[in-house]
C-alpha cells in the first residue's frame, strides 16, 4: 500500500470531482450502498469509535418526508437526486467501544464528559462524511454534500428515538454534469498551510 494512486484514481477522487447538483434519471441500487458503507467503515475514526450514522433516502415517501427540512436552494437538487444520506453521529457511541476499542477501557473516556463525547462524536462523524464523500466517488458515484437543511427537523422525521443527531446531507447519484458550473477557484498552497 505504498504505491501513489495513478493520474486517473487522483482525478476520479479530486482533481475532476465535482459537487452535483442535478442527476441522471439512474438508480443506485441497495448492493451498491452496502459496497458504500463497508468502505466507509474502514477509514480511521478516534478509538475506532466510528460514531457516524446514515440514513439512506431513496424512495419517493422518503424524500417527501424530508421535503419540509429543505432550504429553498437545495429542495430541487435533492428531490431529484436518486439517494440522499442523512450524515448523523450517535449521541451513544460510546457504548460500542468495548466490542470496537477492546484493548482499553475507552468507554470511561466518555461516559462522565458529555461535552467531550459530543465533540468527539460530531468531529470523527464529520470525518466519515467525508469518507463516504470519496467512497462514493471510488464506486464511480457522484456526490453532492449541503449543510442547508433544518436540522431538528431532519431529527424527527428520521431520528427520533435512536440518540442520532444529523449532521449534514449528501446527495448520491450519477451526476447530470449539463448542470455544472465552472470550478471555483481554490486557495493556494502559502494561502492555506504553514510549515512550521
């Protein structure tokens, strides 16, 4: 695992990616989304502690029920797109680290320190959004990632009683690349990082 990734796998997962905002008429099949999320489970999280949850939107009555939770920028693209992921993070993670973390006693960690386990969810939930953002992209899958949505609303349509809160929505497909825009510009490398 020490090879660099080839032109073409750097420009499939980065330099050609785009964010999508309207979609081919072509399904994403349920195989598809289990190939997704056991990628997306295999990328570093805390402890292990892989605290993200995701809720996959693919029916009619589904995104109909997410509808109301949608800012006005956003409603189009997301009823059209074939899935839509509800990115959530669970307020109990930490009550599967003895089967995911085993050599520590890593739920103590957190059982005591609400606000330190909230933290840690919300970043490494954050993270595996990410995760899944470039999972999509390797199985050949468009994204398009949005925070513009009502987040209690999303929680209790879809979350309530399970201790998940959302986090943010990526819509999943085949891109329509007729509705992309020119690329925005990027900052430079001394914009963005020092070497210290």
């Amino acid at each position: 695992m020490t090879a660099p990734l080839d032109d073409t796998a750097l420009d499939q997962l980065f330099r050609a990616a785009r964010t999508h905002n309207r979609w081919q008429d072509r399904a994403v099949g349920d195989e598809t989304l289990r190939q997704l999320y056991d990628l997306v489970k295999m990328a570093p999280t805390s402890a292990n502690s892989s605290p993200g949850r995701f809720v996959f939107i693919r029916t009619r009555e589904g995104k109909e029920r997410l509808r109301p939770a949608l800012s006005a920028g956003n409603l189009d693209k997301t009823m059209t797109a074939p899935v839509t992921v509800i990115v959530a993070w669970d307020q109990r993670f930490h009550d599967k680290l003895p089967v995911l973390f085993p050599h520590a006693d890593a739920k103590s960690w957190f059982t005591g320190n609400a606000a330190f386990a909230e933290a840690t969810a919300f970043r490494n939930a954050s993270m595996q959004a990410g995760y899944l953002i470039m999972a999509a992209r390797a199985l050949g899958l468009d994204t398009g990632p949005m925070s513009g949505f009502d987040n209690a609303r999303v929680d209790e349509a879809f979350l309530a009683n399970t201790g998940w809160k959302s986090n943010l929505l990526v819509n999943l497909g085949y891109g329509d690349e007729a509705g992309l825009q020119a690329r925005l510009p990027r900052l430079a490398f001394d914009e963005a990082v020092d070497l210290a």
